[in-house]
C-alpha cells in the first residue's frame, strides 16, 4: 500500500527539523561540529568509507558520497534546510575547462527533485585567490575577481555556480577565505618551513598576506548559517597587517627558530616550486568590516602574532 506521508523534501521548511548537511568535512568542518555541541542534526558527506567511524564519534550522521562520481549523491536531495560546503574544487579540470565539477555536481544532487526540495541555506567556502594580485591594495568584497590561476578560476566558477542557485530560492552566502592556521591543525603553522629554511621574498619584493585562525573560521562558517545575507560575500579574515617575510620572522622569533632567508623574486623562482611562487605573487590587504557588522563575528584571535603566540 503506498504510504501518504510526503518525502522530507516535499515540506515546507517551517515543518522540516533543522538539518545541517556539512560537504568537504576535514579539519574545520570537525570544528564547526565542536562549536554547535548538537545544537543542529548534522549530516556530514564523505568519500572515505574510513572516516565513517571519526565522523560519527563527531557527532555527524556520516554519508558516504563521491563528489567527483555523481551517481553517489542522489540520496542528497531533500536531507537538509541547510549546507555547508567546504569541499575543494578538483585539482584538474575535465576537458582543459576551468570548471569546478564537483560544487556542479553537489548542486545538481541537491536539487535532484526541484525546488521544492532545495536547502533553504547554502554557505560556500571559497578563496581570496579569486581576487588575483591587487598590488597591496585594501580590497573589500565589491573588489571585481581577476584570477591569476586555474585553482582560482575554478573557485570562481564555484561561486557563479552557487550564486546561480540561490537564484532559485536557496539563500547563498560566500566565504572568500585566506591561509587558515591552529596550532593543532595538519601544516597549520609555519614551523616544518622554518625548520627546512625556505626562504621568503626580500622586503622590496614581499607581498601582504592574509590570515585566519581555523576557530574562527569555524565561527563565521557557523554566523553565515544562520545570519548571513542572500547572494553576499564575506571575507573570512582576521586583522593581520603584515607582509609574508614579516610573517616567517614573527613565527621564528616566537618559536626560536632561525628567521628565514630572504632572496629576490627572481632567486626565489630559482629555488621554489610553482605552487610556492605563486602564492608570492599575489599581494592584497582584506577588509572584514561584513564579518563582523553583518554576521557579528567576534574574532579570538584577531591577528597571527596572537593566535601563534596563544598556541606556542
């Protein structure tokens, strides 16, 4: 006898308990967990059978799905009011296009019984990269996107994709964040480079960066849940107003390590990586100014000297 209840993605939201459907579940996701302390029903996406059982001790319920194998997310649709997608695009794009197929698939899972069953919220964390080299500039979220690399470009296309969305009810919010660090987070301080001496840009070279503290990271994912503002941008930043070389010096004087050597852009191309060079290619200063009149954020750590400092 078929049964007259209606799927959970047929009902209004109002008769629909708050679900929370976290994609991209690593380090900060499992801090987001920490910080509702089971205030929401989480359900936490994960393409790693293994993961199952520390995801569930998090308190999420853990679904296993591939973002880069469609099929695997049908079961999406109509599971949660709300979602967090912290998942990064693929490392290389299908066909040479700069697409981010899986923030493609996720949304099209999501919406796979029309829109009806859509998230009520979506919050996308995405990149500063998309911003490309502003020369040192302060640059606030109206700053027009210039991606300087493919990375970049397919976080812009995450973010056209997601905005595209929302249009159809779902409000979207979307983080634009820099180099997250915590004492307690894999690579999460610049200690293992100071210890392997990898040298910085000399001062006439140097290039602003900007920071977060993966707490507070975790704080403005969780304020854009529930105050951000339809189609708005945020930067996920604290208040660090230094360039990278004073960075590294900051973090080996705190820690007593050697401070690193310093080279001209053209010695650093010599010695470095492409992927290293070329987060020394882009300098941008970030207002916050939404983060924390918008969606009231209150910063722990407002900048890296205190946030190494506490977690020394």
């Amino acid at each position: 006898m078929p049964s007259n209840r209606l799927p959970l993605g047929a009902l209004p939201a109002r008769f629909r308990r708050a679900r929370l459907l976290v994609v991209g579940c690593g380090d900060v996701g499992q801090r987001v967990l920490r910080q509702l302390g089971g205030r929401l029903r989480v359900l936490a996406l994960t393409s790693s059978p293994e993961r199952v059982p520390a995801l569930r001790a998090a308190g999420a319920v853990p679904l296993v799905g591939d973002l880069d194998r469609p099929a695997t997310l049908r079961r999406l649709a109509g599971l949660a009011t709300r979602v967090l997608h912290l998942a990064p695009p693929p490392r290389e794009s299908a066909g040479g296009a700069d697409r981010d197929t899986r923030t493609r698939a996720l949304l099209q899972a999501l919406a796979a019984r029309g829109a009806v069953a859509a998230p009520d919220v979506l919050v996308y964390g995405s990149t500063t990269g998309v911003y490309g080299d502003c020369g040192g500039a302060w640059i606030d979220e109206t700053r027009a996107v210039v991606p300087a690399t493919a990375r970049g470009r397919r976080r812009v296309d995450a973010e056209r994709a997601v905005r595209g969305f929302g249009a159809r009810g779902t409000r979207v919010s979307i983080l634009r964040i820099p180099g997250i660090y915590a004492p307690d987070r894999p690579a999460g301080t610049p200690r293992e480079r100071l210890l392997r001496a990898t040298p910085a840009l000399r001062v006439e070279d140097d290039v602003y960066t900007n920071h977060i503290h993966a707490e507070d990271l975790a704080r403005a994912c969780i304020a854009a849940l529930f105050r951000g503002r339809p189609q708005r941008v945020y930067h996920a930043s604290d208040d660090t107003q230094l360039r990278m070389g004073e960075y590294f010096d900051l973090a080996a004087d705190l820690y007593g390590l050697p401070r690193p050597p310093r080279l001209s852009r053209a010695e650093a191309a010599a010695q470095l990586s492409p992927m290293q060079m070329s987060f020394m290619a882009e300098s941008r200063r970030l207002r916050n100014r939404r983060l924390k009149d918008e969606l009231r954020v209150r910063l722990a750590w407002h900048d890296v000297a205190q946030g190494l400092e506490a977690g020394r």
